[in-house]
C-alpha cells in the first residue's frame, strides 16, 4: 500500500482548520503532458493535487491508471493525491468508461492505496455511494461527495441542506461548487457556507466559479471553507486563481485576523 497522507493529514490540527488547503488540479490528456504539469505544480508546493482523470485519454486503461499514479506518487510522496473523475452533468469530459466502471476503478484505488482522496458525486446511486464509503474507510482513503452546478447559484437554504446530506452519508468533505450570475449569488454561497459550518461533521468546501465567485476563491476559508482550488499549471473550473496568488492573499488576510 502506497498511500500516506500529509498536509497535517488534511486538516488535522486547529493551526489548519483557519488556513484552507490549496489544491492544484491535474487535466493532461496523457501521461506525458500529466508529468509535465506534475513538475511544474510540485514547486509551487499545493497542499493537494488533484488528478481530474477524466481528462485523460487512457482513463479505460485500467493498468495505465495504476501506472501514472505510482509514478506520480513517486514524484510527489509528501503531497496527497485527490483522485476526481468529473461527470459530463457537473462539468466533467465525456468518457467512455460507464458509472459501474467508474465505482469499480475508485474501490480498486482504494484497495491498491494509490490515492489519499477519491471524489464522487451526490447525484450518484446512494448504493454506490455507500459502498465507496465502505471501500475507503477499510483502507483509510479519505472521501469528497460533491455537488456542481454550471448554470446557477441555488439559495442558501438549498446549499445548506444539501451539505447536510452528505454530511449525513458520512463524507470526510462535503463540496459544493456553483456558479454565480451576480456578485449577490457570490454572497449567497458565502452566507451558506458561514451557516452551514456549524451544522455538520464533515470537512466544508465550497466554491462559488467564474469572475464573481473569486472573492470565494480567495476568502471563502474565512467563513467555513476548508479547500479552495487553484491553478497550478492549467484551470479545471472557471474563475480559478494562481496557486501563488491564493497564497498570498491568505497569508496576508491571515495575518490581520489573528
């Protein structure tokens, strides 16, 4: 088993809970462009990395999955590695591999300890969901259920319920990522977030996309949320920052809060 968690094994002491992790993603389409990002990401020193693998163009390839992935850990034994194929319906690459095949790929990285976090989503079967959660605790794989919406920001008291739901199906991290047509749904995502932090078990991530929901991108740790996303070499989502910049800007804000 390769796995082994770092980053304060992801928001284990209180010094982090008031600090975000930043996370880099991943989207090279084989193993040449991943390693090239991979190099490039490493030193800017993300708290987590994730693999959106459904950018890449051998994701059926069960082996060659394997094979990037003990390369990558390799190459970045201190950094975890969130695991993320992203569905068409939340923003994701149209792929081949179908939603068994999907499950059976996350419990076999589970089992083979080749990544530190698996990301699946709400609106997924709820038996999956469980034996996915069954799957990652046996091998203490950390969990993310998360719920995207491209087109809309939903109200506040829909984000809140919908955290706790999946809060309910025992996620280590609840995420949920929206996107805002005004500065006033950029809001409303942070007044969720600063609601529903109190309310649940799990770790919060929430991001609102796009030019109105960088101020989330940047702040929202400051009212609940525990992971924000950035560019390390290329974006994943709309409206993503620089690592460097994300950085920055926390390290300053942080200074003046404590």
């Amino acid at each position: 088993m390769i796995s082994s968690l770092k980053a304060a094994d992801l928001i284990g002491t209180e010094e982090i809970n008031q600090q975000p992790l930043i996370c880099a993603p991943l989207v090279g389409k084989n193993d040449t462009d991943i390693l090239n990002e991979l190099t490039n990401i490493r030193y800017k020193k993300p708290d987590v990395i994730e693999w959106r693998a459904d950018f890449y163009e051998d994701i059926c390839d069960r082996d060659k999955v394997f094979h990037i992935l003990q390369t990558m850990k390799s190459k970045v034994p201190n950094i975890p590695i969130l695991f993320t194929i992203r569905s068409v319906h939340e923003g994701g690459e149209s792929i081949e591999l179908t939603e068994r095949g999907k499950v059976s790929l996350l419990a076999a990285l589970c089992c083979r300890g080749l990544v530190d976090i698996i990301d699946y989503e709400l609106r997924n079967d709820v038996d999956s969901i469980h034996y996915l959660r069954q799957i990652s605790l046996r091998y203490n794989i950390q969990m993310i259920l998360s719920y995207h919406n491209f087109k809309k920001t939903p109200e506040c008291s829909e984000i809140v319920e919908m955290c706790k739901k999946m809060d309910h199906l025992d996620a280590d991290f609840v995420k949920v990522a929206v996107m805002p047509n005004n500065m006033d749904d950029a809001l409303e995502l942070l007044r969720a977030t600063n609601e529903v932090k109190k309310s649940i078990n799990a770790k919060l991530v929430t991001i609102s996309m796009g030019k109105f929901g960088a101020v989330s991108r940047l702040f929202g740790w400051v009212f609940g949320s525990a992971m924000t996303f950035g560019i390390g070499e290329q974006s994943s989502a709309p409206g993503q920052v620089p690592v460097e910049d994300v950085r920055r800007v926390i390290e300053i804000t942080s200074k003046y809060m404590n």
